[in-house]
C-alpha cells in the first residue's frame, strides 16, 4: 500500500513554456503533499508543502509565481513550472503523507530537461 | 539553517552488516528521524523512522542516542542490491511551519 505515481516520468521542454506535473496517490488519501528537487549528485530540497484545500506554503527562495501548486483533491497535487528556463532543469520528486503519520510516500520523480 | 550531514560514501562487502551515521546538531523536539533508501533516477524509498532509543524492522535498525544529535542506520548482511544512496530525513510538518531537512546522503557500495 501507500503507493504514489508522477506524470511525466521525464519531460523536455523549450525555454519560456509551461510545464505540468501530476502527483497523485493511488490507495491513500494524502492530508498532505510534499514537492522536492533534486539537482545530479545532489540531496533533495523542499520546495513546498500543500495541503488539500489550501493554498501551498514555498520555502524560503522557491518562486511561488514560478512554481505553481495546486492541491485540489486528497489524491491529486500538481506543479506547473511557468516560463521554465534551462535551469529549471531538474528532477521532481512529490510525496504523500496521510494522517498524522510523519512517514512520506514518494513518487517515482519526473525529470524535468529545459532546451 | 540547520545541517544534517552524512559520509559521503562507504563501501562493504556482502554479508557484512553496514552502519550510516547522519549528524544533526539541530535537532528539535518535535523533529523525527526518518531514513531513506535512493537507487538512480528513483523516488526515495522508506527504510525506517524513529525519535529516540532503537526501532527495528524487518530491514534495518535505527539507533538514536539520548541527545538525539546524531542517528545511526544498521543495515544486517548487505547484498549487491543494497547498493544506493541513503538519506536520513530529520524534521517535522503540520504544526505553524514545516522542517524538512534531507542530509547530504550517502553513496553504499556492496562488492561481492
């Protein structure tokens, strides 16, 4: 169980378009929804956190005009990536969380390739 | 901002148990400690998670001392496909702000 999925698996795109993201969790319902990036050879950084219903809170230096997360059901959050730019370039990680369990269920990442 | 710090890497040789520290000086009380299990092009993949003393499952033990400023991952009889980076996870959300902090991550490779 606690399975979440991610569409795209990988996407390119060129500079200055808009890129969506699906995060959606398949057998739980996610009280709340964690999107992540992770730079080649580099941890993963938090970029937000959503809750079902609400509007997303950005960690400090994460573009909230740029980065658009819209949280509309408990199985499904999205990230739309405005007027990407090549560094942009990226794997997206989201994950799921339910109840008061701390334990986060992650997607399968999309990468994310700005020409 | 608090640092949550790992080796960079450490090799092993199956069968062998492997231990991961992950330093976090800046622990806070409502902080638990979860780690995390990557391979390449992946999402992470849940290990174990804890906040103090030992927990074990049926993959791994977590070893958390009194202070709680470090935590350390046991993995028992490694094969090659353990071979990943592991994070720890040290934080905390839904109360007035959310902590998430990733450490640096570890690379384990498991030679035959």
């Amino acid at each position: 169980g606690a399975v979440v999925s991610q569409h795209p698996s990988r996407v390119i795109c060129k500079s200055g378009t808009s890129v969506k993201i699906e995060c959606r969790s398949l057998d739980f319902q996610a009280t709340t929804m964690f999107w992540y990036r992770q730079f080649p050879k580099q941890s993963l950084m938090l970029m937000a956190t959503s809750n079902e219903g609400s509007k997303a809170t950005y960690e400090q230096g994460v573009e909230k005009d740029k980065f658009l997360i819209n949280h509309a059901s408990l199985t499904l959050s999205t990230l739309t990536v405005t007027s990407a730019h090549p560094e942009d370039s990226s794997f997206y990680i989201c994950s799921g969380a339910r109840g008061s369990s701390y334990e986060q269920y992650f997607g399968p990442g999309t990468r994310l390739t700005v020409t | 901002l608090a640092k949550t710090t790992q080796p960079i890497s450490m090799d092993s040789y199956e069968g062998q148990e492997v231990n991961i520290t992950c330093s976090h000086n800046n622990i806070a009380t409502n902080d638990y400690i979860t780690w995390y299990q990557q391979f390449p092009s992946q999402g992470p993949r849940f290990i174990i998670q804890g906040y103090k003393t030992k927990v074990t499952n049926e993959v791994a033990s977590l070893f958390i001392p009194a202070d709680r400023k470090s935590s350390t991952l046991s993995l028992p009889r490694v094969s090659l496909s353990d071979t990943a980076v592991y994070y720890c996870l040290v934080g905390s959300y839904g109360g007035a702000t959310n902590k998430l902090i990733f450490g640096t991550g570890t690379l384990l490779a498991v030679q035959p």
